[in-house]
C-alpha cells in the first residue's frame, strides 16, 4: 500500500500500551526492551512467607500468578491508544482534511457555486502532500511505485484545469491506505488482549531475611524463593524444595519435569506444583530467555521486507502508463487527451482493491480466531514452499494424556484407573491431573482417599478400602517393598521408549498395573497437514523433544522430515539455511523457544490459544 515500507508500517507490533507503537523493522533494539518490560510487569505482592511454609496450592485458572487478578479481569487499554497512531499519522489527517474539501465540493457543485472548483484544488494539495513525500523516497530508493503515477496524474489533471478528479484520485489513494492501517490495529487490538503479566520482582533470601527486590537487581548466588503458578526469574540450582517445573517455554518439552535440590532450572519456566529456593547461577542477560530475546532480535533485525504485489505490478504498468501517454499527447498534440489517459490508466480500482481485500481477508480470519497482522503477510502465505511445525502446544495439545492402560493379573482398566485416579485424588501434579481427567472422561466413580502422602518426583500413597495403594516410578515402588514382575520392567522399557511416562500402580503390595501418559496430537493436526500436503508444501517437524518421541507424533501427524533435540538458535539454524537455498518459510509454533525461528521465517505463525507473549508479539499471523 501508500506506506507499506514506511515508518507507520507494522510489521510486528510491539506491545500496545499508552505509547505509539513504533516499527521494530526499524528499531528492533527498543522492540526487545518494550518485550523486556513486559516481562517485568510488577506483581501484587507484599511479605512473603519462608519457603517452608509457601503454600502449595495451584495457580488460578485463568493463568495470573498468586496475589494477582486473573488475566481475563485485567483491565483493557482505551479503544483510542490502538489507533490513534493510524489516525493522527499524517497521511489519515491528510486523507480526511482531503475527503472534507472533497464533500464540500461536491455539494457546492450541486448547488452550482463556483467556489466548488477551489475546493477540489484544496483537497487535491491536502491529499496530495503525502503522496508527493512518498512518491520522492521511492525515487531516491530508485523504485517505481504507483504513487509515481497517481502524483503524476494529480499534477497534470491540475495543470489541466480538471481540479475534480485531481482530488478523487488523492482522496482514493490515502484513504486506501488509512483504511488498510485502521484494520491493521483492530487485528493489534484484539491480540493485546491475549498478553498476560510476568513478575517485575522476586523474593529473595539475604543474610538470613527475606526480600523483594526488582529482577533487574538480582546477583548471582542469590536464593530466590519460588510459589506455585510463579515463572522463575533466574537460572539456577534448586538448593531446597520439591516441584514439578514446566519447562516447554524453553526447551519445548511437553512434559513438567520434577525438579529437586541438585537439579537446574531455567528462568521463564513455570513452577507448578510445590515450592523451591533457587541458587541463582545466571541472571539479567545472561539467562537462557534473554539468550533467546537476543536472537529474536537479531533475526527481526535481518528479516527482509515483503514487497506488495502492487508494488511488483507498478516496476512496469507506471512506465507503460506513461508511454502511451506521452504517444497520445504526441500523435494528437493535444495535452489534454494526454492527461486523460494518465487518468484513465491511474490504477483507483486497484488502489481501492488491495485495501478491500485486506481488508475482506484478515475480517474472515479473524471471525475464525486467526489474527492476521498485515496485509502483506496474507499474500505472501500463497508463496510458501516449507512449513516447519514445533511439536509441544502445536501439534499436539501441549498437555498430558493418558494413552495407555497395561492391568496386571485379574485387574481390568476401569478398576485400574479407579484405584489411580482415587489415590491421586489430593495431589497437584500434572501427571495426577491427566489421571483424574481419564477417569471423569470414562465416568469412574472415585473413593476418598485416607492418609494420602505426597513425595514428590516420586509418587503418591494412600488407603482405599482399607488396602494401601501406591503408584509413582517403578523404582520408588521398589523401594517401598514392592515386586515388579521381570515382565512388567520390559514392558515399562518399551513403553518409555515410546515416549510415555510410565507409571505403576500397586494394591496390597502388589503391582496391579501401568499406566502410560504422553503428550498427544492435535485432533486437527492430521487433516491440516494432509491439506498443506496436497499442495506440494514441503513439511517439517522441529522440536526439543527426543528423537523417538517427534518421530512417533511425526508419524501419528504424516511428517516424514524431522529434527528434533533442538536448540532455539539450531531452529533458527534450520530456518536460515532454507532461505538460503531459496525457499520462502513458514514457521509454526507457540512457546518463547521458537520467537527466533517465528521472527527469522517470511511468515511466522503462533499457536496464541496456548502460546506466550513472545511467540505471540514475533509471529506475522497468530491462532
């Protein structure tokens, strides 16, 4: 469009506060600081208790952290700040000074008043100011647009004597492009709305007290204590505490991992289920997510403008137009037939077009949940040779799932998952979760559990029936004096093979069964990925899982390439190296791991419903 390259374009919006929204193809430097700041929001938060007595209760639903609202409550930004930047730009106060002098026109023509023709000259200098500025930047970039021929059609009708359709041809133009910006920041608007908050301060132990201080203060060696639902803000060793941690925000691994004194943690990972005291080993820029912000930056800086298909049309219509122009004006030596056929080939209908079917176009998709951030990316989609798909939250659904039920001796699945579901009653794990949620999806009726004891990373124990029930790893049920059958040990092996947590379940001290759990695909996946196949798009699963884990969800989705134990940069690698083979690239993903690839491809596309700000601010289209 009129300013597609320019200052005001959007090629990702960074987040939508009171402040302008500046372009981060041009400043992707203070586009990761305005990211930074996001993710240093301040949190509600006064004393804390010590991390023996922090609560082990589970975050809010609506995914705030303790002490905060939850993110639906939060309040929303005035309509005014999302577009005020598309409406006091100088090109929509040009067009609607323009569109004024137009109308006034118009009626005082209809009155037969003279003073109408002043007026079409008016609007065609208040329009046309934008055009001629824009028109003179193409030409010193040495580019033919088709504001070349409109300014040229403007000028000459002027020098004509026809003010009249000077003035419709500028008002069509800008208003085009004022019309495209304005849907542009309703689509930035709607995805304001899917950004939550993350912690600006942590609670930090300190010469034997416990302090607040800013993130931006933390050093190293300090001991940051973590609730429930809270993001962790360093990298670090757990020193105290048991917790399941989810790290699929960077490392893309869809299953919690139970973290306990020795092992390490990353900042940005999400504490799920008990509290932990954090020796912290790096922090501020030195973290994993930083690492991962700055090569977000560095791909955003590289990343090439798309060209509008208007554009590519205007390098040899503009030097035609003008051709037969300068032919007619010469073979009839009159000027005023000249003028009339740069007015007849200025191109209103295709200036009017492109805006409409923008505009038409990211309407659709948005009535279908899919946010679309300019025009130029719903174009360029048509180009795309290689689509490359995250695994975790992408193609699959990002959380666990029972999928396999293994009874032992007479015990059938229903009365397995009975007796699971029942002793995993009390316990906050996700595992626990994924249990109960396959026993309410099967309508088994659960016992109430007595003396229930949660060890974490481990298991849980309860009585059910008068009959003590343990299920956890295998080798913790060992150590409580239970049998697992030479047998059953094989089939656990294969079974995690395979990718599955296993499980085991015990009654009256003897192993009952299995139970497997895993991450499963999208019941959607398939049938998008046979589309996408059927029109010869080359695809392409990159993950951080383990080989055998993408190769079977590859296989279940009908990918045949896969890459996976990835890096955030060894995606980014990968992106890269297409491109440079001559490819145009589409990445999919939803996690702060796949911002560089979603900000190097031609089109980034973020799974929003499940994803995180980063993938969501990166990304050119966003579910």
């Amino acid at each position: 469009m009129l300013w597609s390259n320019k200052s005001t374009s959007l090629r990702r919006p960074s987040p939508s506060h009171s402040e302008a929204i500046r372009c981060p193809r041009r400043s992707p430097g203070k586009y990761v600081n305005l990211l930074l700041a996001k993710l240093r929001m301040p949190q509600a938060n006064t004393r804390q208790p010590s991390i023996s007595s922090l609560p082990t209760a589970s975050v809010d639903p609506g995914g705030a952290a303790p002490g905060t609202c939850c993110s639906a409550c939060r309040p929303r930004e005035h309509w005014w700040f999302s577009y005020r930047e598309a409406l006091l730009s100088t090109e929509a106060l040009a067009a609607f000074v323009g569109f004024g002098f137009l109308a006034a026109g118009w009626v005082l023509a209809v009155l037969q008043i003279r003073a109408a023709r002043w007026l079409y000259l008016a609007a065609s200098l208040a329009a046309g100011f934008p055009i001629v500025r824009n028109c003179a930047e193409s030409l010193r970039a040495r580019c033919i647009s088709v504001e070349v021929l409109v300014e040229l059609a403007i000028i000459t009708s002027l020098s004509v004597g026809e003010f009249h359709a000077g003035a419709v041809v500028a008002v069509m133009l800008l208003g085009g492009g004022v019309l495209e910006q304005i849907t542009i920041s309703r689509a930035r608007r709607s995805l304001a709305g899917l950004l939550t908050n993350m912690p600006e301060t942590a609670l930090v132990r300190r010469e034997g007290k416990e302090v607040q201080v800013p993130v931006s203060e933390l050093r190293l060696g300090d001991r940051v204590l973590a609730r429930p639902g809270e993001r962790l803000v360093a990298d670090g060793i757990v020193v105290a505490g048991q917790s399941a941690v989810d790290e699929s925000p960077i490392t893309g691994e869809s299953m919690p991992k139970d973290r306990q004194v020795g092992d390490k943690v990353f900042a940005g990972s999400i504490n799920q289920s008990g509290a932990l005291e954090i020796e912290a080993k790096k922090v501020g820029e030195a973290t994993t997510l930083a690492r991962i912000l700055r090569l977000v930056e560095e791909a955003q800086a590289s990343q090439a403008p798309i060209q509008r298909i208007a554009d590519k049309a205007a390098q040899w219509y503009v030097p035609l137009a003008l051709a037969i122009a300068a032919t007619v004006w010469a073979l009839t030596g009159n000027v005023t037939r000249g003028v009339t056929v740069l007015i007849v080939f200025c191109p209103c209908a295709l200036v009017l077009a492109t805006p409409t079917a923008i505009i038409a176009s990211i309407g659709h998709a948005a009535r279908r949940v899919i946010l679309v951030k300019g025009g130029e990316f719903a174009e360029a989609v048509g180009q795309i040779q290689v689509v490359a798909f995250d695994k975790t939250g992408t193609l699959t659904l990002g959380k666990p799932a029972v999928t396999e039920l293994v009874p032992l001796g007479d015990w059938d699945e229903a009365g397995l998952l009975r007796m699971a579901a029942s002793a995993e009653r009390f316990s906050e794990h996700p595992l626990s979760a994924a249990i109960r949620r396959a026993a309410e999806e099967r309508q088994i009726a659960l016992l109430e559990p007595g003396n229930f004891h949660s060890l974490a990373g481990c298991g849980v124990e309860a009585r059910l029936e008068g009959k003590r029930v343990v299920v956890g790893r295998a080798d913790w049920l060992e150590k409580q004096g239970i049998a697992i059958p030479v047998a059953v040990r094989q089939k656990i092996t294969e079974l995690e093979t395979d990718g599955v947590t296993v499980l085991s379940v015990a009654v009256s001290e003897s192993a009952v069964g299995l139970i497997g759990v895993r991450d499963v695909l999208r019941p959607e996946a398939r049938e998008a990925v046979s589309r996408l196949r059927d029109q010869a798009i080359r695809l392409v699963m990159l993950t951080g899982e383990n080989q055998a884990v993408a190769r079977r969800i590859a296989t279940e989705a009908g990918i045949e390439e896969v890459h996976a134990d990835l890096l955030p940069e060894d995606k980014l690698g990968l992106v890269r190296q297409w491109q440079a083979q001559g490819n145009r690239v589409a990445f999919i993903g939803d996690d702060v791991n796949d911002a560089p690839a979603l900000a190097a491809a031609d089109i980034g596309i973020a799974m929003g419903a499940a994803g995180t700000d980063l993938a969501l601010e990166t990304s050119d289209i966003a579910f």
